[in-house]
C-alpha cells in the first residue's frame, strides 16, 4: 500500500494528478487525510523547489516613513523585507537551534566573556564586493553607537570591544553573556558593505535579493540575486514583493482575489471564515508573543503584592483565550515566557481563575473603590473587549473595574510604560534573558510594570553568565516564580501567529520565531507550476 | 473694463487669500495642541532627557508658538514646506508624487461622475415625477446613503473577489503601465462616482426644475419647442450657477475626502500619507498637508463663485 501511495504522491508532486484525486486514492487505500496531506507535503519538498516567478505578499505594519535602515527596523514590513535582502551573522533554524550564516562557527572563552566569529569565506555582497570580518565588526560598531538608534541597541551596550583578527571577530563583552550568539540573531543586525558606515539605508547586504523597488508605504521589490551564496535553499522565486496594505479586509480580499501569495495576522474572529475559501490555507503557529494587563509595582494602590495578586486570580484566562483569541493562542501564566523559549520549565502550575481566592487577597490589601484599566484598540486586537470581559470575571469577585478607552492616537508614548495600570503587548523575544532584560531588570527602559527589585537583577545576570544549561534552566524557574507570584503582569494568554497563503505557495515550513517563517516565506517558499 | 466683475472676481480672490490666512493659524494652532511632544515621538521610550533637550533646541521647540508660525509661513509663502521629522526628507518633494496620484484618482472619478450626475439630472427633469425620475433619484441617494468604505468593500468583494474582473488594491507606481494604472483605480473611481454622484444629480434637477416655473420656459412651450430644447436651450443655461458650486464641491470632496477610500483600495495618495505622519507626530507634514487640503478646497470654492458670477448676465453685461 505505501508503496502505492508513494507512487501515486510523486505523481501530484510532478503535476501528473491533482491533490484531489490524489485525496480520493488515498481515502479508499484507507489512510486519513491528514496523513495523507503531509504525505503530500513531503512530496511536493521531496520534488524540489520551483524555479521562477514573482512571488507576492501583503503585509500590514508598513508606513511611508519607513527607512532601509536596519538599525531603524520596528514594525512587521521592513522587518520581512529586509529578510529578503539582508544576511545575518547567525540565524534562529525553525527547530529553535542556532544556524550559521555568515558565521561559520563561534566559540568562547570560559567565562563566557570574549566570544570569537570565524567568517564564513566566498559570500559576496550584492555591489560584488566580498564579506569580510571587517564588514561584520563595522557592522556590529554602528549597531552599538548611540548615534545609529539602532534596535539593537540594548544588548549591543554590553559590547566593550570589538576587534578583527584575519578571518575572525573577537568581541569582549563588559559582563558575561552565555546568549550572545542568539543576541546576534537580532533581525536589526544586518550585516552591510563596511557595516553600513557609508550609507546605512543603501539596502545592500548578502540576501537572497536584490532591492530594486522601495517605495516606504506603498510597496518593495527585490530581484534574485545572481551569486548568492546558498541559491539551493533560499532565492527560488525569480522576483519578490511586498505590499503594504495594513486594512485586514483589504488584506484578505487581496488574497483571495490572487493579488498576493501571502498574507500576515489574519485576525482570529475571522479564522474560520477564511478556512472555507478554495485553495487558502491557514498558517497559524504559536510563538513568543502575548497579551498582557500590565500593573506598576511601584505605585498606589498596585504597590500592594495582595492587590496584584487579587487581581491576577480575577482573571479569567479560559473565557479570553476562548473569546478573544478563539483558541489560537495558549494560556499565561503571570510570566513571560513560553515553550518557544529554550530552557523553559513545563512544571509550573498553571494559575486560574479563582474569584473565592482574589476576594480573600482583595479584602487583604485593605484596597476600595475602582480601579482604573486603560486600554485602548491599538493595545492588541481585541482589547477593549478583553478589558470588559475582565471587569465582568472581577465584578465575580467582588473587585470594581473601571474601564476606560484611550485613544490610539499617542497610546504608546501617552499611555503605556507611562499610566499604573494598562493593556499592552509583546511580541517576544528569543531568548529568556533578552525578555527578562528588556521589561524585567531595574534599569530597563521598557520596565512597564515598574518591577525594581534589585535580587532579581541578580539572579538575571547571573543566570546570563552560567553556561550549565541544567543550572541555568533553575536559575530561569526561580526568576519566573517571583515574577509570576510578585510582579506586576497579568498575562492571560499567549497569542499565535496567524498567516495565511493561496493556492500554489509551496515550500512552507513553520518557524516559532516570527510571523511568516521568520520573515523568510518570500525567500524559502515558491510558487507551483 | 474696470466692470463690477473684475472688482468682484478680486474682492473673491482677496478673501480667499484671507480664509486661507486664517486656516493656516487653525492648522497651526491644532497641531500645537496635539498630545504628545514632537522630540518625544522622534527619539522613542529611551530618550534621555539631554538628547530632548537637544533636539528641542535642534527643533526650535522652544521658542514662543507665534515665532515658530511665522517660521512657518514665511517658509510655506516662499514654496519650502520643510523636512518631515520622521524621514528627514524634504516635504514637498515626497508630497508630489502623493499629490499626483489623488489628483489622477480625482480627475477620472469627476470625468465619470460630473456628466454622468448631469445626463442623469436632465433626464430626471425631462421624465419629472415619472418612472425614470424616481428610479434615478432612488438608486443615486441610496447610493450616497451607504458609506463609502461599504461601498468600497462590496466593490471588492463582488469585482475583485468574486468575478476578478478588477484588483482589489489599487496600489500604482511611477512607470506603470497607463492601462494598468487605469484598472487599478477602476474600484476605487467607482466607489468616488457612487458617494458624489447623488448630490449633484439632485442639485441639477433641483435647479433646473426651479427655473423650469419661470414664465419664459412657459413661452418657450407655448412657441412649440420640444421638452429637450427647453430644458437644453432655455432651463439649463440659467440654472448652470448653482450646478457648478456644487460640482465644485463634490470635486473638492474627491481630492480632500478620499481617505478613507484610499485606506480601503490601499491606493498611494495624500490620505494615507497624512494619517502615517498624523501618528508619528509628524507635524511639519501633517500642517502642510492640511494648507494643501485646505487650498484646494478654498480654491475650488472661489472658481465656483466666479464662474457664478460670470454666468450671470445681468453682472456680465451691466447698464
């Protein structure tokens, strides 16, 4: 029967029958069609990329004031389009281990102090110049100069020196650090022709294409480019475009009307809807990202651990995943990280709703009268209505909600990182400590929920330097104990990546990183003959 | 001729500039008190309080608000709109493809719908209170009725989901094909036609039919001229006044009112380039797209009043 069904796979893949047929032979050689799918799956990889075409997307999170800058990358479209045109110094694989790219190896000292880059030789740049060790250290200088506002920014200060030895770049780091090269991975850290020094927004580098249209806003185009470097695994598509359309339904009809191959955050409520349509899959996948009420430790009434921790009990996590993620998405559990984090430890007990609980610790903090929620549309999608359901399950435990709706307009610089208690975002990070150093730490800029505690900087910085990953994965469920049972985040729900692609695409791979396979699907997908 | 209707087309004129004078305090004042400060958008949540105050100064943020309007002015007055403050580029040059593109969108939306709202206004008035009158006038309000952005997505979903006979997005580029460009704004110009077309096909018949009570159109009858004639020869002429000031209107609307049918076909004009820079706190971008918006309205609405004016004989012709 396998034999069969092996045979009769080959021929879809060759284009000799129709998946439907082949569907068919496999339901009556009895097999399920969900095996019988991937088995089609295999086969189409198993066939081989095909060459050729304009493969399209479109994509919200694109502005006419975007830049080809790197260092400037923020939202979700020069993000994925520098994915296309950009080459990086190491890469997260989508099974989560690290991938070489224009490092061939980094090794380090034991201390985890100075770590050394070999530089991979024969990759070119797309001006025809060759990738030196050079290129790379001015790469990773402008990154960590304040002048350059790169993204990148944060981690790069911890950088002391940087240095080129022939083939190799040592760098010295001010404290320890086991997670620099994931650090590396960081999608600002393109590597440019003398690290972007002489232009930083010339839009050269090592990808797979070259940029032929930028039009910030509007639409980017690149063209495959001739010598790179791994043309069997990236590049398969002759050209490549991207094109903003940040309204969702514009998004969807875009797709189904075959203007575009792919799509990116198709909204949950709208999911099954575009189940039904001919030939569009759904690609949805969870990852790093989550939705949280976020609360400062440090300011009344949430200064209080019995208020913080009523209010995280009131919460009811089942009720929003199901109505405001409708499933895709996963449950939180008051700290940050996730299984798409290495290192993470499955045993903590998941925290519930408990509206018995909440009332002993309400009336515990001695707190009355309201609190005050903001939110506000652009907090994530849904959020007025989650913040609503929220005072209906505090309502459960005797705990008055006030609610009140922000503009978007000046929400982040008005509203969030700013007010005591308010809904927020955010899309994750890579590696435990870049999240907990990013919002965690004392000195972080982006502290939002105010979490000074200088212990747990600490343990931060001493769990970044240990190289044991069983110490350190330990070290890792400490810290998210306290902040789960301290600090002021109540993270009900971890959302999914939710994209979508039309008949034809083929070549797709889930990648827990980032949307779009890691912004790769223009790069690492093709279209079907 | 020092003739009334060159002191009036002046007088028109002058108050325009005046009008206009008066919007750009507006414009300024408003984008004054817009939340949020402009370095703080600039630099992020990790400005430190040295780099604000250096590009406060940078900025001129902190000379009094009066100094930095008339800055303004004089920079607007001799063609220099500045540089936008999230891109560093220079205002005008990035307005002008944007401009463009609103505008080739307006022109062929008006091409459609300022004849076809006329045709149609006569022929309401020709077959008045019969069966064609009704059918028009029904189908044009129920289409101003709907909202545009519904319009556009039952466009989209019956033209370009369903039948595909045209793009859902209209996104157009320099060098595009002019047949390309034309299917590309087919949805969006239709959905303009649809929301402007009412309005103008009422105002027409509405005039006309005004004019029709008068004693001459009675003569005109009486002399045996056919309905057409009548209304072609005799109505129409007397009634043009009132048909170019709301043609006029609607075309203002068709270059000033298109954002959100330009949000919905994602096409490049001004409309989405204004609300990119209005949440960036672009505000160098955000006053002159306003005194753009607000020139094209104001001079629009001047064109009507003079072409008001020179339509009437009794001005054109005076004693």
């Amino acid at each position: 029967m396998s034999n069969e069904l092996d045979f009769l796979s080959r021929r879809v893949a060759a284009g000799k029958m129709n998946r439907r047929d082949f569907l068919g032979r496999a339901a009556a050689l009895g097999v399920t069609a969900s095996f019988a799918n991937s088995l089609l799956a295999s086969a189409a990889r198993a066939a081989g990329p095909v060459k050729g075409g304009i493969l399209k997307a479109g994509l919200v999170g694109g502005e006419s004031t975007n830049s080809l800058d790197p260092a400037l990358f923020m939202t979700q479209v020069p993000f994925s389009f520098g994915k296309q045109w950009g080459e990086m110094i190491v890469e997260l694989s989508p099974d989560g281990a690290l991938e070489y790219r224009i490092a061939e190896e980094i090794g380090s000292s034991d201390d985890a102090k100075v770590w050394t880059l070999k530089i991979r030789d024969g990759i070119e740049f797309h001006n025809g110049k060759t990738v030196t060790a050079e290129d790379v250290a001015a790469t990773l200088e402008r990154h960590s100069d304040e002048g350059s506002k790169s993204g990148a920014l944060g981690y790069m200060k911890g950088i002391d020196s940087i240095k080129v030895n022939g083939k190799e770049v040592v760098l010295t780091l001010k404290e320890a650090n086991a997670d620099l090269p994931y650090l590396l991975s960081d999608y600002h850290l393109i590597v440019q022709p003398n690290g972007g020094k002489d232009g930083a927004d010339a839009g050269i580098s090592a990808g797979p294409y070259k940029v032929t249209v930028n039009e910030p806003g509007i639409r980017h185009g690149g063209e495959r480019f001739a010598n790179y470097w791994q043309a069997d695994k990236m590049g398969h598509a002759d050209q490549v475009e991207i094109i903003v359309i940040n309204d969702a339904t514009a998004r969807t009809s875009a797709l189904q009307g075959g203007q575009v191959h792919m799509i990116n955050r198709v909204e949950p409520k709208i999911v099954d809807l575009i189940k039904r349509v001919p030939g569009v899959t759904i690609r949805n996948h969870s990852g790093p990202g989550h939705y949280v009420f976020i609360m400062h430790c440090n300011t009344a009434p949430f200064d209080n651990n019995d208020l913080r921790m009523a209010l995280k009990l009131a919460m009811d996590r089942e009720e929003m995943l199901d109505k405001i993620l409708r499933g895709y998405g996963s449950l939180g559990n008051d700290f940050p990280i996730n299984a798409s984090y290495p290192l993470f430890s499955d045993d903590i007990e998941q925290r519930k709703f408990d509206p018995d609980k909440a009332a002993f610790h309400y009336k515990k903090s001695g707190h009355s009268g309201s609190v005050l929620l903001r939110t506000s549309d652009v907090a994530f999608p849904g959020a007025v209505d989650a913040a609503q359901l929220y005072q209906q399950s505090c309502a459960k435990a005797g705990i008055t909600i006030e609610v009140k709706r922000e503009p978007g307009d000046g929400y982040w610089s008005e509203v969030w990182n700013k007010q005591p208690f308010c809904t927020s975002y955010w899309g994750g990070r890579s590696t435990q400590d870049q999240m907990y150093s990013t919002a965690y730490i004392s000195t972080a800029d982006w502290n939002d929920t105010r979490f000074l505690r200088e212990d747990f900087d600490k343990m931060v910085f001493a769990a970044r330097a240990e190289l044991d990953n069983d110490k350190r994965k330990a070290m890792y469920r400490d810290m998210a104990m306290i902040v789960r049972d301290e600090g002021g985040l109540i993270l009900p729900m971890f959302n999914q990546f939710i994209d979508a692609t039309g008949p034809k695409v083929g070549g797709w791979i889930e990648d827990p990183h980032q949307e779009l396979m890691n912004g790769y699907a223009l790069s690492k997908c093709w279209l079907e003959a | 001729m020092s003739s009334p209707i060159l002191t009036l087309v002046a007088q028109r004129i002058a108050l325009g500039l005046l009008l206009l004078l008066a919007v750009s305090v507006l414009i300024f004042a408003g984008t004054q008190i817009l939340p949020g400060d402009v370095a703080q958008s600039i630099l992020g949540q990790s400005a430190t309080p040295a780099s604000l105050a250096n590009l406060r100064e940078e900025l001129g943020l902190n000379d009094p608000a009066y100094i930095r309007y008339f800055r303004w002015l004089g920079g607007v007055v001799t063609g220099d709109l500045g540089t936008a403050l999230s891109s560093r580029q220079d205002i005008a040059t990035s307005i002008g493809g944007r401009l463009w593109n609103t505008l080739f969108l307006a022109f062929w939306a008006a091409v459609v719908s300022v004849p076809l709202a006329i045709i149609l206004g006569l022929l309401a008035v020709r077959y008045r209170n019969g069966f064609v009158d009704k059918l028009i006038s029904g189908l044009a309000l129920a289409s101003t009725s709907l909202p545009e952005f519904f319009i556009g997505y039952l466009l989209v979903y019956f033209f370009a989901v369903k039948m595909q006979w045209f793009p859902g997005i209209s996104t157009v580029y320099d060098g595009m094909p002019f047949g390309e460009r034309m299917a590309a704004i087919a949805l969006p110009a239709t959905a303009l036609t649809l929301v402007v077309l009412a309005h103008m096909m009422r105002m027409t018949r509405a005039a006309i039919l005004n004019v029709m009570q008068s004693a001459y159109v009675e003569t005109a009858e009486l002399k045996g001229l056919s309905a057409f004639d009548v209304i072609r020869k005799h109505a129409f002429p007397n009634a043009i006044a009132p048909i170019i000031n709301v043609v006029m209107l609607n075309l203002a609307f068709l270059i000033v009112g298109v954002v959100v049918v330009e949000v919905i076909f994602v096409y490049p004009g001004m409309g989405q380039y204004l609300v990119d820079h209005v949440s960036k706190r672009d505000v160098p971008v955000v006053q002159a797209v306003g005194l753009i918006f607000a020139a094209v309205y104001i001079g629009l609405n001047i064109i009507a009043d003079i072409a008001a004016i020179i339509a009437n004989p009794r001005l054109r012709h005076p004693k």
